[in-house]
C-alpha cells in the first residue's frame, strides 16, 4: 500500500506579503453553467481550476457543450440550453455545488441520465432539492435522496412559488435553473437570505429576474423562459479561500498581508463582520464592482482577538467560514457562544463534530450543544497531533493553520481534498512565512 503524503504546520513567526486568491468556487461553477446556456461564445476570466470545478466542466463537455482554454482565459461556446450529447452518467466527485445545481439545470431537459458522486457527496442530502423540482414536473428515481440519483424523462413542466427555511444557495440555484428552461413565473422567497451569484449572474446575462427585500425575508422571481446572452466574466478571489489566510495573519504576530482582488459579495463576507466585533483590524480598499459582483483588496494586521456571541441570522452569510472562525475563536481572549449551527452538519463532512473533534485533541475546551458551540478561548493552545479531516477540504486547512499558531506542530490524516477549492493553498501560505512540512 502506497504511504499517503500529507502535511504537518509548525508555529510560525510573522505573515507578510501581496498576494491573490485562486478564483472563488461559486462564481466558477455559475461561470461554466450559466455560459453553457447562454447564446455565443463566453469568455471567463480567472476561473478557479480546482477539482470540484473541473468536475462541472467536464460535465458540460460531456453534454456537447464546447468549452475551450486559450492563454488564461476560458471560451465557452454556449447552445441556448440545447445540449447535444446525453452520456449516461455524470460525476461531481466532492461537489455537492456541482451536482445540486447540475441536477436543477437538467431536470426540467426532458432527458434521462444519472448523477453520481464520491462517497462524501453520496452521503450528503438531495431531498432539499429534488422535492420542490418534483413539484415543477421534474421526475426523478430518489434512491432515498442520496446519489447515484437518476433524473427521469418527464413532459410537462409548471413554475412553481417555493418558500426556502434552510437559507441554502445550491437549493434557491438549482431551482432557478430548472426554471430557466421553462415558460412561467418562478417565485422563491428565503427566510434567510443566502449567496445570490445565481441572481447578480442571471441578471448580467439579460434574464428578466427581479429582487426584493421584504421585512423578514428576500423574494426572487424569475420569468422563464430565459434567453441568456453570452457576455465576459471575471471570477474575483474566493472569499472563503482568503478567510484561511485572513485568520492566520491576524493570529501571528507583527504580521500584514494584503489579498488583492477578492470576491466581497455582501451574501459571502459575515466573516468580515464577526471579526470586527472581535477586535481584528481590517481594511479594505479599492472596491469596485464587475460583472455585478463586488470586488476589492483585504489588507490585514495582527489582532488581539476578543471572544464573540453570534447566532443563525448571520449564518447563511458565514457558512463556509466556520471552521476557520472556531480557530480564531480558540485563540480569542473569553469565552465565544455560537449558536444555529445545525446547517454545519449537512457539508462536504459534518463539521460541527469534526471540528469539535479536532479542536478537542489540540488542547481546546469546548461544550458542544445539538446546534451549538461553546469555545474557551486561549492565547496559548497546545496543538501537537494528528486530525482525521474526513475528506473535508476546509477541515484540512483550518487545522493545519490552528499548527501555526498553537505551541506544538499539527498535522493532518490526508492533504488531498484541499484541491477541492484551494489547489495552491500550500505554495501560497509558504510564500508569505508559513512553515508546512510534507510528511
Ligand atoms: C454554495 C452554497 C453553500 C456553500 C457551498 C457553496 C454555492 O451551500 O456551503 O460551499 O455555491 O451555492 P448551501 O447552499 O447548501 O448552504
């Protein structure tokens, strides 16, 4: 049996530099979707290159749609949402973004093909998506809402008024793109408003799409069916990619680094906002707006961070963060109470218990509720062991700056799933003082 290579972090001294970001994972997959279903030739500019983005190009390869690299750039030369090709089978892997979204698109195409995943995916939940596609006419053999899951050939579609508790963008954008492809006005209202990529990119494409705010939720309608327009589209910086090294310079010492170019969606950055109560100092600049999505530059400096309290209203806007927010919350001076964390459970591993678990053998004292966290902040952690990441990407990274910070190294069970969004994540922490050791 061939050894796994993986990665050990020892405690650093200061974080400095300019970097950028690899391009943010949500944006890539709506760029490579949305493109395929436009009309003409699309070009997308800095699109993340992970597997889980990978996954989704070579699914809409494998559905005819042409779709090409020239110097750093993507041309996607989208068919009006006629798709050429039916393969049988296709394969997100890790991705459940990949296949939620995947799954919406092409279950209102009237075509029979099956959608499979790796064995993290194929635990995780489709019910949330595939009910309210079933009652838009899509036809589905469920397997218990767990992939392999077969969409099934079905005539006659309606759109539908859908009212979404989770807060979730992969349920509100798969239904959006089933109801892209057919005639009717689709309403969806969220209780808690999640990432809105699908709206700002369907909007920008010329679908007639409409947003409103009302007291306690946000409403969105589509008028289907949409004819998208090819256009240019640039992916700015994965906040949730730049979150890993935003934590780690504010908990090193005399460190400051500036992220340029990052993705400040206001549905993505919660973080931003539980840091300032915490006492980190943060500046951004140079912000401006492309193709509707906000961009700007991070600069960040070393913070003595104070406990926090949040709970679920700002969930939706922090959700891939957390782990790296109950590091932060590990080194914080005080006790931090998060609550309406339920949602942690359902991602690529359920991260309430791996993190719980992590933090645990590194020295944290922690209470852990059915939906909740208590974290006892210290300046000093020990670290000094090994985590089982559960194939889990932000699990990974997340422990191994906690071995940056803490007094004895950390290493983790397995490296390999961190190219699931952050390919580069290790030549870029070494390239502004971080100290990971291949082991
Ligand atoms: C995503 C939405 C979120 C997030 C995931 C990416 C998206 O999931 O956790 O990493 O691109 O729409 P949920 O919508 O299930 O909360």
């Amino acid at each position: 049996m061939s050894k796994i290579i993986t990665l050990k972090s020892h405690k650093c001294k200061s974080l400095t530099g300019k970097i950028m970001v690899p391009g943010d994972k949500s944006i890539s997959h709506r760029a490579l979707i949305f493109s395929a279903i436009s009309i003409g030739r699309s070009e997308i500019d800095g699109l993340l290159e992970s597997d889980d983005v990978i996954k989704t190009l070579k699914a809409l390869r494998n559905l005819g749609i042409k779709i090409v690299k020239i110097g750093e750039k993507y041309f996607v030369d989208g068919n009006g949402g006629i798709f050429t090709k039916n393969p049988g089978n296709l394969f997100f892997g890790n991705s459940g973004t990949g296949a939620r979204l995947m799954i919406g698109l092409l279950a209102t195409k009237n075509i029979a093909l099956t959608i499979t995943g790796d064995k993290s995916l194929s635990q995780r939940p489709m019910l949330r998506v595939l009910d309210p596609l079933t009652e838009m006419g899509a036809n589905f053999s469920k397997n218990d809402g767990k992939l392999p899951i077969k969409i099934l050939e079905s005539f006659y579609y309606n759109s539908i008024k859908f009212k979404s508790k989770i807060g979730s963008a992969q349920i509100k954008s798969s239904i959006l793109l089933a109801a892209s492809n057919i005639k009717g006005v689709t309403e969806i209202e969220e209780e808690i408003p999640s990432r809105d990529h699908s709206e700002i990119m369907l909007k920008y494409l010329g679908a007639k799409i409409l947003t409103k705010k009302t007291k306690n939720s946000k409403l969105i309608k589509l008028n289907g069916p949409c004819v998208l327009k090819c256009n240019k589209i640039n992916v700015p910086g994965d906040f949730s990619s730049a979150a890993f090294l935003i934590i780690a310079t504010l908990l090193t010492k005399d460190s400051n680094l500036t992220i340029e170019s990052v993705g400040l969606n206001y549905f993505r950055t919660g973080l931003l906002d539980v840091l300032s109560k915490m006492n980190a100092k943060i500046k951004i600049s140079e912000k401006s707006i492309c193709n509707g999505e906000a961009f700007g530059n991070i600069e960040v400096y070393s913070s003595n961070l104070i406990a926090t309290r949040i709970d679920k209203k700002i969930s939706a806007r922090l959700i891939d963060e957390y782990p790296i927010l109950f590091v932060a919350c590990s080194f914080a001076c005080g006790v931090s109470e998060l609550t309406g964390l339920e949602e942690l459970k359902f991602k690529e591993s359920d991260r309430l218990s791996a993190m719980t678990e992590a933090l645990t053998k590194c020295g944290v004292k922690l209470e852990k509720k059915k939906n909740s966290l208590l974290i006892y902040g210290n300046k000093k952690q020990l670290g000094g062991c090994k985590i089982t990441t559960y194939n889990d990407h932000r699990i990974a990274m997340s422990m191994l700056i906690f071995g940056m910070i803490s007094e004895k190294p950390v290493s983790i069970d397995d490296m390999s799933m961190i190219a699931t969004s952050f390919p580069n994540f290790r030549s870029l922490m070494e390239s502004i003082g971080a100290k990971l050791q291949v082991v």
